[in-house]
C-alpha cells in the first residue's frame, strides 16, 4: 500500500485514512509542533544493568510527582550514534566523577521527540543531560535525610558507643573479592597484631544495597564482633550516593556496635560516614586506624610495665641513699641499720618478682585471648565446610529422583510413539491410498476418472489409474475385501482407498 492516495471519502464530513497515511500525518505533526529538541523531566525505570556495555539502551521516564506511582510514563532510547557524537557514555560507565544514570534517578534529559511510522511508535531520543539538575536532586534527598536524623537524635547516637581498646575481632562489609577488601585485610595482615575478619558480602551500589548492608550490620552484631568496618572503593556522586539514604544511616546509627566506614574519596562524605562512630577515606586508612588503635593499647601496657619498673629502682634507690647517710652511725647502731637494710632489700626483690608475676600474667591473658579467637575461627570453617558437604548430598539426591523420573517419562513416550505407528495399521492389512504427488486422499469425491493414484500396502506400492466416474458411483460403503476400483493399467490394478 503507497502513501500517494489520498484519504478516501464516505459522505460529506467523513475521511478515511490507511495505516500507513495516518502514521505519517502524525509524524509530520510532531515535526511541526517540536522542531527543536526539548528538556524533558522524569525518573528512570528500567534501565538496563549492562546499559554501559550496550550499542543501544532503552529505557523508560516516569513521571511520580502525583505521588509515589508513576502518572504517566514514556519510552526513551539512547542510541549509539548519539551516545558518540553528544559524548554520553560516560553517563552509563560510570567514567563521570559526578554522575552515573541508574533507576529511580530523577534526571532532566535534552531529548527529541521521534515518532516511526511503520509500528507507530513514540519515543524520546536522548542528546544531552543536566548533571547539574539530577546532583541537586540527590542533594535535596540527602538534607532530608539529615533533617530527619537529627530530629531523632540519631545523628551523635553510634559515635556513643564506646570502641574498645583492642578491637581485634572486626566485622566487614564490602563486596566480596574486590579491591577494597583486598586493600583493608593487607592493612591488617602488615601489622604485628593477630586480627579475624568476619566478612558479609553485599552489594555496594544499586537496588540492593539498602537492603543489603542493613541485614549485614544487624548479623554482625548478632555475632559480637568488636567494629564493624563499612567500605567500598571511589566512585562518582551518584555512586556514593547510594550511602545518603535513610534504611543504611539509621541501621549505622542504632547498630550497638561502633561503625567505622570508608566510602569513597577524600573529597566525598556521605550520610554513611556522618552518623557512623569514625569515617576514614579510604579502606587502608580503616586498617591503619585499628591497627593503631591496637598498638596504642599496647603501649600503654608496656608503658604501664616500664613505670612499675622505675618505681621499684627509685624504691631501691632510695633505700641504698639511706644506707649511706646511717654509714656515719655509732657501731652500735650499725648491725640495725645493716638489718634495715636487708629487708628493704628482700622488700625490692619481692617487689620485683610482683611486677615480672604482672607482666608475664598479663602476656598469658593475651596469649589465651588470642587461641580462643583462633579457635572460634577455625570453628566456624568447620561448620560452614559441614553444611557445604550436606548441600552437595542433597543435591545429589534430588538430581537422581529428577533423572529416573525422566526416564520413566521417556519410556512411556517411546512405548506411544510405538502404538501410533502407521505401519503398524499396515501391517494388519489396512492401506493408504496417495495421489500422483504422494498426498494422501480421504475420500472418493477427491478422486477424478483418469487421474494416477498410489496403493500403499505394508511391503510396498502399487499405481493405479481410475477408470470409472467419481460422480456416477454409488454412494454405498464397499464391501470387506472389495477395495479395487477401475480396471488394470500402468503397473496394475489398485486400491482407490484405504
């Protein structure tokens, strides 16, 4: 069909268009109403997850400013050829430092409107993005959520929880295997301290991570550790901004254990770091903290040891100061004095062997503290290695009921297909009865005089050609065993049906 008719008339006031004229008159209408490109403001839905991997990315713009649902909606498509001439991949790989388009982002999107006429379909095609707009926006979230936390009091809350001196059992919360977790444990694992990593993987960005990190943080303090550190490496404000939001600073606030996160960059502060008890800049800087935490308390216990040492050596100092001054006493004075001074004596010896009694108990607590995490650790490898072993016996077994049911279905099908088989029917003495090209003929009425047929029997074929008048036939059903119709030509007499 050609757009060169024009539309038809039925009557005075009535104009029919075809499909195609009317599809195009529209197209010509948007051209005209919106010659230019216009700045369109909505929140993105379904986005793809590879979007920054793909030559062309389609997704949607809601518009919720009625309320949480979306009112209206429109399809939108970033296409290649305009991602490389406007320069907007970046916005989907994450390459900007400010901003990556992820769901439910408001964004004001520079677009033009395109209609195509063969499927009728609307769309927006993506030129430009206001960074500027969809950053204000997550800067108007994130005061919210700080409006709201501080009116709850929660804002000072964690950072009241007190961090203990050796904070040697540590909770993480990262994406499992990547650099910031490699980064954290090699700062722990360079220091002369004996730290266990208890490990939640979680998503650091996305749909995911509220939920996520919120249920980490409560599992980990269900497990008494000692801090939770919360980390993740740099990323834009966008990514980052997946920490401003309310379910994540709330969990940190009433965690009754101290949170220590390290998100981002040193420029970057988020919601996450604001209520947390300590933020670091990055996941090294976390390990450092600890690691110095833990070498403070034991300096203060070798400082503690050193100054029970200097007291007993100014005891003793004394002591002999006294001996000399009563050296000048009368010799019947002398024999007091030197008794004096043996039991001063005795009195450092026993003072010492006090304070070495308080050094190497305390070692031993130290070293007790240290086998039973040991311990606990190896523990629970025991009991995760366990349930893995149990999974697997499990899965073993389900896979051998599936398999025998399978074969058990696969019998029964064999066992039909057998009964269904044609030549099963030809076998009995039944035949087909097939035109000149092999098609089969149900009827007689489908048979003209002088036409070729074919009779197949169980053990091969035999031509035939009608000889008598379809239409003068009569109409009875032949009988048992008279099945030949017309008379023998070609290679013999055949059947006329089955």
């Amino acid at each position: 069909m050609t757009t060169d008719l024009p539309p038809q008339t039925a009557g005075p006031a009535r104009r029919i268009y075809t499909v195609e004229q009317l599809n195009k008159a529209i197209q010509a209408a948007l051209l005209e109403a919106f010659p230019d490109s216009v700045w369109v403001r909505g929140e993105i839905q379904r986005l793809p997850a590879d979007a920054g991997r793909r030559k062309h990315v389609y997704f949607e713009l809601h518009d919720t400013s009625g309320g949480g649902a979306a009112n209206f909606q429109i399809p939108v498509a970033l296409l290649e050829w305009d991602r490389k001439t406007f320069g907007l991949g970046r916005f989907l790989d994450g390459s900007d430092p400010d901003l990556q388009l992820r769901d439910k982002l408001e964004v004001c999107l520079e677009c033009r409107i395109d209609f195509y006429p063969p499927f009728g379909k609307l769309s927006l095609k993506v030129i430009g993005v206001d960074k500027n707009f969809s950053l204000g926006q997550l800067e108007a979230l994130r005061r919210e959520v700080l409006a709201f936390l501080k009116r709850e009091g929660l804002l000072e809350r964690n950072a009241a929880v007190p961090l203990p001196e050796l904070p040697l059992r540590v909770g993480l919360i990262t994406a499992a295997g990547s650099a910031a977790e490699r980064d954290f444990r090699s700062g722990l694992e360079a220091s002369p301290y004996r730290f266990v990593v208890e490990l939640v993987g979680c998503r650091m960005q996305g749909e995911q991570t509220e939920l996520q990190v919120t249920a980490a943080l409560q599992e980990l303090a269900q497990r008494g550790v000692d801090v939770i550190v919360l980390t993740r490496g740099g990323g834009s404000r966008g990514d980052l901004s997946w920490f401003d939001q309310r379910g994540i600073a709330v969990a940190i606030a009433t965690c009754p254990v101290p949170v220590v996160t390290a998100i981002g960059h040193e420029i970057d502060r988020s919601i996450a770091d604001v209520v947390a008890q300590r933020s670091c800049k990055t996941p090294t800087a976390a390990a450092e903290f600890l690691v110095a935490r833990v070498g403070l308390a034991a300096e203060r216990l070798a400082d503690l040891a050193a100054a029970v040492g200097q007291r007993a050596e100014e005891a003793l100092a004394a002591a002999r100061e006294r001996l000399d001054r009563t050296a000048a006493l009368a010799a019947a004075a002398r024999s007091s004095l030197q008794a004096a001074g043996r039991r001063l004596q005795d009195r450092a010896v026993a003072l010492e062997r006090r304070v070495g009694r308080r050094v190497v108990g305390a070692r031993e607590v130290l070293g007790r503290q240290r086998a039973r995490l040991a311990a606990t650790a190896v523990g629970r490898v025991a009991v995760a290695g366990a349930e893995e072993l149990n999974r697997r016996r499990r899965l073993r077994r389900e896979a051998a009921w599936y398999l025998a049911a399978v074969d058990r279905r696969l019998e029964q099908l064999a066992a039909k297909s057998r009964l269904l088989d044609p030549q099963r029917l030809l076998a009995r003495g039944y035949t087909v009865t097939l035109d000149a090209r092999g098609r089969h003929l149900g009827s007689a009425a489908a048979v003209r005089q002088g036409q070729q047929i074919q009779t197949r029997f169980h053990d091969g074929r035999i031509a035939s050609i009608v000889t008598d008048d379809p239409d003068a036939r009569s109409p009875r059903r032949p009988e048992k065993g008279d099945q030949r119709g017309g008379t023998e030509e070609g290679s013999g007499q055949g059947t006329l049906f089955s």
